[in-house]
C-alpha cells in the first residue's frame, strides 16, 4: 500500500536552530528594566524579540562567533534563547550571571546548555558552576558514571577523557551594583539562529 503525502497544511516545520553564540552583558539605570535594556545593548541583542527556551543544545548546531553571529540577526526577529539574568539595587553587592555548554563527540547527539545566577561568586566560579550543571547533565544523559562530590576540574577530565563529550565551556558576567543604588543587571546568553 502506497503511503500519501501529508497535506502541506499539515506538515510540521522544524525549528531546531542551525547556528548559535555566546554574548553576555551589564548594564546599570535608575529604572530595573532600562537597567536590564542597557545589558541587553552590551550584549548586542536589545534588537530582537528574546523567547527564552530550556536547555538543549541541538544536535548539529554550529557554534559561531559572536560578532557573526549578531550580523544574522535583524531588528524586531524573535530570537530564541537560553538566558541567565540578575539584579540589584544594592551598592556593591556582586551579582552575576552565567551560561555553560556541554557538547557531545556525536554531532547527532543533543548536549545541553545550563543558566545560573548568584550572589557573591566571581566570573570564574560562577562560569564553572554553569559548565559544570550542563556537563553533568549531558554526561548523566550519555551514561558516563562521575562522581557528583568530586572537583569539578576532576570531572572535566573525565567527561572528556570518556570519548563522549568533545567540549565544555561557559560565559559569564559579573558586576557589583552601583555605588549609588542605581539598578544593576547582569545576563549571559545563549542565541539561537534559525
């Protein structure tokens, strides 16, 4: 028996993006939102309509530069994202935001993204905590046995040393809030492109 075609109206179309890049950002402003407007600029995405999505990084997605990546966006698009934001009012009180990256060897395979947001953690320890979330996440996913009490730079050499996962990685923001109370917003993200 002959299989029909599904009608056009029917068919389903993919969204799973092709392309994806790293950027993040700070910005400060009386006003909480212009403050979270003024991240966004840094980070050169106050262009776009910003969906924010779980965390899977797609299988076969090609991470690009961002300065590349930020050429193939077009004012008012709706951008799809992974997004970690924070902020404060507080005079010097350090906030920040990270994202990590987990990618398998097995470019069909899906790795997968992490958000964090603290207080009082610097770029280094809150960018490692992200890439640790997503690696354990991708290595619990392909059955790589870890311990979770271990160092994370330990469970980085056995995520990778396990042939399973080809790359770990983070970005992250951070800032101490203004000195005079203006809001202080900090985000790392995560663009999707379609």
């Amino acid at each position: 028996m002959k299989k029909e075609k599904a009608p056009e109206q029917n068919r389903r179309v993919s969204m799973v993006p092709k392309y994806m890049f790293l950027t993040k950002g700070v910005g400060c402003h009386r006003e909480k939102l212009s403050s979270f407007e003024l991240a966004l600029r840094e980070a050169g995405i106050e262009k776009c309509n910003l969906v924010t999505v779980s965390s899977i990084y797609p299988p076969q997605c090609e991470i690009i530069e961002r300065e590349e990546g930020l050429k193939m966006l077009k004012p008012g698009e709706i951008v799809f994202c992974v997004m970690a934001r924070n902020d404060t009012n507080e005079p010097d009180r350090l906030t920040s935001a990270s994202i990590g990256l987990a990618v398998p060897k097995d470019k069909k395979q899906y790795g997968y993204l992490s958000e964090h947001h603290a207080f009082g953690e610097n770029d280094q320890v809150t960018g490692d905590y992200a890439e640790d979330l997503a690696a354990a996440m991708l290595a619990s996913t392909l059955g790589v046995d870890f311990d979770p009490n271990e160092a994370w730079d330990e469970r980085k050499k056995l995520y990778i040393s396990s042939g399973k996962i080809i790359q770990t990685t983070h970005i992250a923001q951070t800032a101490r809030g203004h000195k005079d109370g203006l809001w202080t917003t900090v985000m790392a993200a995560a663009i999707f492109i379609l």
